[in-house]
C-alpha cells in the first residue's frame, strides 16, 4: 500500500537518484582502468557508441517497464507475462548478491576517507597497506556495517524523503568533486630520478588518443565486450533496480529526457574520472601503474597522492569523499530495489521490511568482509582469475547473471511483448519518441546477439 504511494517529486529528483545509482565504483575506477588497459581513445569511442545504442536501448527497457506496470522485478515480469515471472525472480537475485559485497568495498573507501581526514595519508602509500587492511579481522567489518547501517537508514526513510533527498545533495556535489580533481591533475608536473619530466597535459594525451598499434581482430572483439560488461555494470541495468525507481516516476515525466540526462551524467562522470586518474597516475609513475586493475584505487592512488606532497592530503580526502557519495547513492539503490520486491511480494511496510533486511545484511558484509581473513579461501573461476568469496559473488552476479536476464529480457520486450510495449510508454504523455527505430533494430536483433557472446565469453563457454 505504502509503495503505491512511493514517488519521486519530479523529473529531477529521479534522475539524480537514478543517476546516484549508476554513477559509483564502476565510473571512477573500473572506467579508468578499462581504458587504460584497452588502448584509451580507441575504448572511449567503442563505449561512446555502445552508450548510444546499447545502454540507451536497456535503460530506456527497464525504466518504461517501471512506469508501465508500476511494480518492481519480479512483479513486473509477471505483470507482463505471468509464465515470465522466472525472469523477474532472477532479475531480483542480482541485487540480493551485489548487497552482499557492495557495503563491503563502500566500507574499505570509507577508511581511507577516514586515513586521508586523520593525517595518515603516508601510511595509506606504504607497500602491503591495503593487503593489512583487508585481512585483518576486525576493521573491515566495523567499516562494512556502518556503510550498511548508513545505507538501510536512508532506505527507512523512503523514496522521496531518503533516497531522493540524500541524491540532491550528493550528486551535484560529486559532479564538482570531478571535476576539481580532473582539473588538478591536468597541472601536475614531475620530474623522475632518471629527469623526465612528466606532465599532467601529457598524460590527458594519452588517455585521449586512440591507440591503435597490434590492434587485431580478436583484441577489438575483447575491448568490445569489456566496454559492453561496463556499460551495464554502469547503467545499473538488468538486475531490476531501474525497474523499480522507474515504478516511482509520476506520468507527466518525460522519460525521453531523464533517460538522456541519466546517461549524460553517467558517461560524463566516468570520462572525467578517467581525466583525473589517468593524468594522475601518468605523471607519477608513467604508464605501468595504470592496469592494475582493482588494486588501482586502494594502492596506486595512495602512492600518487603521497608523491604530490602536502596537497596530497587534501587530494586525497576530496577523492575519497566523492568516492563515499558514489558509492552511498549506488548501494541505496540495490537495497531499495531489494526492499521494493520485498514489499510488494510479503505485502509488507517499508520500515519492517528495511528492517529485517538491514539485519540479513549486516550478517551478510560481515561474512564477506572475512572473506580475506577468517573466512579467506580462494578458487579458479572460468575466465582464470583467482577469487576470494567477493570476487565470486561479484562474478556470479556482473559476468553471469547479467547478461543471461538482458539476453532474456531483450526476447522478452522484443519478441513477446513487441517493442510497442516500451515505445507507448516513451510517448504516454504525448512526446516523441524520436529513436524508435534503433530501438526497434536493438531490441530485437542486436542486443540479443551482443548478450550471447557476452554471456558465452564471460562464462568461459567461448575462450
Ligand atoms: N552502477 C554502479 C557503478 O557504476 C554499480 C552498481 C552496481 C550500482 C550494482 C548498483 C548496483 O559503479
């Protein structure tokens, strides 16, 4: 009952929220490390075109579907075809995963928000730093529960008052974060022990130009598809938390423009990210440190920030901050989405439901956060890499699940229901609709292919 009445105020309130969602971990690190990794310019314009095809074509799905049947996953499959409800249960499962892990990683950044704001910031630089952090049995947890406690108050408040009101203040505010930074970093200059001088500008250079030496075949094919997992870790797409803050978006919204505008912000945040980390990085210890992947954030950032000197400190402390809101607003999102389903379908109260959920959780970050210590084991997943139990997690729900529900849903909205389904939707209020017919093309023929060889390559299945 109390859901029905869930609304966003108006078109800026949900596209700060939705945009809240989508803008988190994945913008400013995993963007910039793909980049990096996968010849710089050349993956800026594959993930610009996908951006424009592909996420337009699954995030204007799920947020019509939101709106159209007013319900979150599992209902909203069901709404739609009552033998596809098998769909919205496993939509429904990709945030009940991610919310295991997501607390944790928002724990980790807050500790080092909290190192750079207690002065220790030279100690964050130091080697093994992070691996003593994450292995001991104690700190992670206490940061991961208080992220999760922060996280289930704001959900307790609800929609309007919680989830849209904390995204007010926080999205602005991180878009002048970036900003700040990037701008910094493009002034750095440092001279190496062997005297070359390195400078911000440069490193700008090499994160712009497409590199195209050794590019074969099979290389663009894997730059393709590590922008195309991207694209949908970022647009928070298929794992239904866009279905859900679409079912809170009043009529007279245009959904034309807040899916623009949520893709705008979404791309624009992770491109500046890029401009801040790249240049950064570069300046400081050139282009090996750039590829290392996870650890970019927790061990090669604290080294350049120790390498600026004194403003390193404050470097630090507005980075990590702006990192807390990114990662604040994206998992408000999953446990919303989590707490939608789970109202609709118990027929329960938000402020119960927050609650029992709040409790499962903060059992469940535990858990996960002594997945490097107490609990710490480690296996081989299919596409090679080592995982500890949050790496399997994330892996069973970004490289597995995901591509498998898109691939079903595109079937579903494209095949079953027909395109027109979403398309009435965009129009409800009388505006155009002006890409229906790269819509139409999208949903039917290519996202379907594009989600397969995803989903085969991710498994393993096509090496
Ligand atoms: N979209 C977020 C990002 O880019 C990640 C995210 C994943 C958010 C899952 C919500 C749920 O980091």
């Amino acid at each position: 009952m109390e859901k029905k009445a869930s609304s966003f105020s108006g078109q800026i309130g949900f596209v700060l929220a939705a945009a809240g969602s989508a803008v988190g971990v994945g913008n400013l690190w995993r963007f910039p490390y793909l980049a990096a990794k996968d010849g710089g310019g050349l993956f800026l314009l594959v993930y610009l075109v996908l951006v424009l095809t592909f996420g337009f074509t699954l995030l204007t799905s799920d947020i019509a579907i939101g709106r159209r049947t007013k319900q979150s996953a599992i209902r909203a499959y069901e709404t739609m075809r009552p033998k596809w409800k098998f769909l919205g249960i496993l939509t429904f499962l990709v945030p009940v995963l991610i919310m295991t892990y997501y607390a944790v990683i928002g724990g980790w950044i807050t500790k080092y928000a909290v190192v750079y704001l207690t002065g220790q910031s030279a100690a964050a630089a130091e080697d093994g730093y992070f691996t003593s952090f994450i292995t001991s049995p104690v700190s992670p947890v206490v940061f991961a529960l208080l992220f999760m406690g922060v996280t289930a108050f704001i959900v307790y408040n609800g929609v309007e008052g919680g989830i849209e009101r904390v995204s007010r203040y926080m999205m602005p505010i991180l878009l002048v974060l970036v900003v700040v930074i990037a701008g910094y970093a493009l002034t750095l200059r440092h001279e190496d022990a062997s005297g070359q001088m390195r400078t911000g500008l440069e490193g700008l250079r090499y994160y712009l130009t497409p590199h195209m030496e050794g590019l074969t075949v099979s290389r663009f094919l894997q730059i393709l598809l590590d922008a195309m997992s991207q694209l949908f870790f970022s647009l928070s797409v298929s794992m239904g938390i866009m279905i859900t803050y679409g079912s809170y978006v009043k009529p007279d919204v245009d959904l034309n423009k807040a899916v623009n505008q949520i893709e705008i912000f979404d791309t624009g945040v992770a491109l500046l990210a890029g401009a801040m980390i790249i240049p950064a990085v570069y300046v400081f210890s050139g282009t090996e440190g750039m590829s290392a992947g996870p650890s970019l954030m927790f061990v090669s950032l604290p080294k350049v920030f120790a390498a600026m000197g004194k403003a390193g400190t404050f470097v630090g402390i507005l980075f990590f901050v702006t990192a807390i809101f990114a990662t604040l607003t994206s998992c408000i999102s999953v446990l919303e989405s989590i707490t939608a389903n789970c109202m609709e379908i118990f027929h329960s109260g938000r402020k119960k439901t927050v609650l029992v959920l709040a409790v499962i959780y903060l059992a469940a970050s535990a858990i996960i956060a002594l997945g490097y210590s107490i609990f710490y084991f480690e296996v081989q997943l299919p596409n090679g890499s080592a995982a500890q139990l949050l790496d399997i997690m994330d892996y069973v729900s970004n490289s597995v699940m995901m591509p498998f529900i898109a691939l079903l849903s595109t079937i579903l909205i494209g095949w079953v229901m027909t395109p027109d389904y979403v398309i009435d939707e965009m129009q409800r209020g009388g505006e155009t609709f002006r890409r229906k017919k790269l819509y139409r093309v999208m949903i039917r023929y290519v996202a379907p292919v594009m989600m397969l060889v995803l989903f085969l390559q991710s498994t393993g299945i096509l090496a």
